[in-house]
C-alpha cells in the first residue's frame, strides 16, 4: 500500500477514534444530565418554608396556593391587613400552615423583620419568593422621578433587602432557594412602562448575578421572567396621562388569552421551575419570542416598539396624577372583552 493511502486511513481510523470517544463522553454528560432531571422531579417541596412578598393578591397569591398543593408552609406579606386575612383563608382551605405579616417590603428593616417573622414562625426559610411589585403605566412626560423611585424602591430593593436577609441562614445550611419574579419588561423596555422596566432590569441583573455567587453554596435562584398573565393586577396598577385610553390598552391586552398567560397555569410553572433548581424560566411563549428577537436584532425591536408607542395614546393635555385602574373603567374595559380578567380578580383577591 502507498504511503499516501497508509496516511489516509491511518486519519480515518484516529478520525473513528476521535469521534467514538466524543460520543462516549457526549452521552456520559446527557446521562448524568438525565440523572440529574429525574432526581430533580423526584424531589418534594413538602414540609418546606416559603415566603412570599406581595403575596396577597394576583400572582403572589396564585404562587402561594401553588405551594401550599405541595405540602409547603406559607408566609406571606403585603402592605395591606384586609387582603392578608382573606389570602389567608384561601391558603388555608387547600390544608397548608400559613402565616402573615403586614409589611413594607421597600423599607430595609421590615424587609429583615419579615425573614426573622418567618424563622421564628417555622424554625427557617427554604424558599423566598419575592414577587411584590407596582406598575405606573403612562407615558414617559407624564412621569415623575418619584415614579422611578417608587419603582425602585419595591421592585429592586424589595428584592435585595429581603434576599441579603435570609442568604446567611440558607448559606449556613447549605442549601436554599431564591425565586425573582422580574418581567418580560425586565429584558425588553416597553413604551408607557420605563420606570417599571428600569426597576425590572436592575432585578434582573441582581438575580442573575447573586445566581452565580451563590451556587457554590448550594442556594440556587431561579429569575422568572413572565410575560402577560391574568392575575387582575390591571384593576390595581396605576395610571397617568390619558388614564382611561392608557387603563383601556392596558387592561385588554393583558387579560386577552392571545396575549396573556392564566395566573394559575403561570405559578405551576414557576414552582416547577424552583423544585428543579432552574436558573431562568421565561413564562409564556409570547415572552420567549420577544426575548429572542430582542436578543438577536435589538436595535430592530426597539424600532417596532417606536412604530408601537405611536399608537398609544400621547402626553398632551394629559395627567401626571396617578388613579388605579379600578376608578379608570370605560365601556370597553367593563364589556365582556375583559371578561376573563373580571374572573382573575375576583379569584386572585383584586376587587
């Protein structure tokens, strides 16, 4: 045989060699990933502590009842006594220990003071939730930097304040999980929402990072980044501007199913996502595509969302005072276009 064929083959056999041992180790690492699933799914939440802030209504309370149908004990805070007592029951129906406490989760020591409640209560934290939120919809010249502020101040330091308290338990104990409900508008800035989205980005760079600091601890966080879901949160977000056009856009888009996702279908998901220790979970399919657009041609999607805002409705001759949706109703946004919003609300503590 000629040397040139010898070379030929001997490249093809070390060639087999290659790609046989690349296989062997390809499958060995999908194997182990598979272990690692079926452990996963394999594990129970049962008998778990797990705080929720916000969680008296909308998706805090949908997250809270997730649990609870797992055998967790629930606490759960908000700024309001009333909606606490009657979250309260409805946890309680589905057989779950709950525990509550009225709370300012934007002030650094009621945020603390919610992480030892909790300890003391059911001996730890295994799960924080941090969820509470508010939303000024309008558009940008009728915001205000307190609207920023505000922003801030429950949606990122709500969520650094009660986190730094309850890492050093979980850190301790070597094992622990922290979920960050952030937002589609946490990836993409949407028109009519920027000091929401400036909030929302600022969890998601602090979720994302604490993930990978904290990992070697065996804490894990999962950032979830929902899209559109019917909780009925349209009846209690705010409003400026033109706050029966800005109410109206608001509230059918993020009740109608082409757009949104059920609260209910959207904590079963979250709290799959937690038990198999997840580093992001994008909710809804709608988010994934607008998160892979952005991701791939940002400059085209912030061009599509400038063509968007031109059809919402403008500044001029508008409020700066803001009114909850609640007392921003038309005849379109009580007809049966939001009907399945109606139902969110009333099932979700809203009304």
């Amino acid at each position: 045989m000629k040397t040139t064929g010898k070379v030929v083959l001997g490249g093809l056999a070390a060639g087999a060699l290659v790609a046989g041992a690349a296989a062997g180790v390809g499958a060995v690492i999908a194997g182990r990933r598979l272990l690692r699933y079926a452990r996963r799914n394999t594990e129970t939440l049962r008998g778990q502590t797990v705080v929720i802030t916000g969680g008296s209504r909308g998706l805090g309370l949908a997250l809270a009842e997730e649990f609870a149908r797992h055998g967790c004990r629930i606490v759960i805070c908000a700024r309001d006594a009333d909606e606490l007592a009657r979250a309260q029951k409805q946890i309680e129906a589905l057989g779950a220990e709950v525990a509550t406490l009225p709370c300012d989760i934007s002030k650094q020591e009621e945020a603390e003071h919610l992480v030892r409640f909790a300890q003391q209560q059911f001996g730890r934290v295994d799960i924080l939730v941090n969820n509470a939120g508010i939303i000024a919809v309008g558009p940008l010249l009728s915001q205000r930097t307190e609207d920023f502020r505000e922003a801030m101040d429950v949606m990122f330091w709500g969520t650094v304040y009660p986190t730094l308290a309850a890492l050093p338990q979980m850190v301790q104990d070597g094992r622990g999980r922290i979920v960050n409900i952030t937002s589609i508008g946490g990836k993409v800035s949407v028109p009519h929402l920027v000091p929401y989205g400036c909030a929302k980005f600022a969890t998601v760079g602090f979720s994302e990072g604490l993930h990978a600091e904290v990992k070697r601890f065996g804490v894990n966080v999962l950032t979830v980044v929902p899209g559109l879901m019917r909780t009925g949160s349209h009846l209690n977000a705010f409003f400026k501007g033109k706050q029966k056009q800005e109410y109206g856009w608001f509230a059918l888009s993020g009740t109608n199913p082409l757009f949104s996702i059920s609260a209910e279908r959207a904590a079963r998901q979250i709290v799959n996502a937690a038990r198999r220790n997840q580093a992001e979970l994008i909710v809804s399919w709608q988010a994934k595509v607008l998160a892979g657009i952005h991701g791939v041609a940002p400059g085209l999607t912030q061009e599509a969302l400038a063509l968007v805002n031109r059809l919402l409705p403008d500044a001029q001759r508008g409020s700066t005072q803001k009114k909850p949706g609640r007392e921003s109703q038309s005849l379109i946004t009580r007809s049966p276009l939001t009907a399945l919003g109606q139902r969110a609300a009333r099932r979700y503590n809203q009304v």
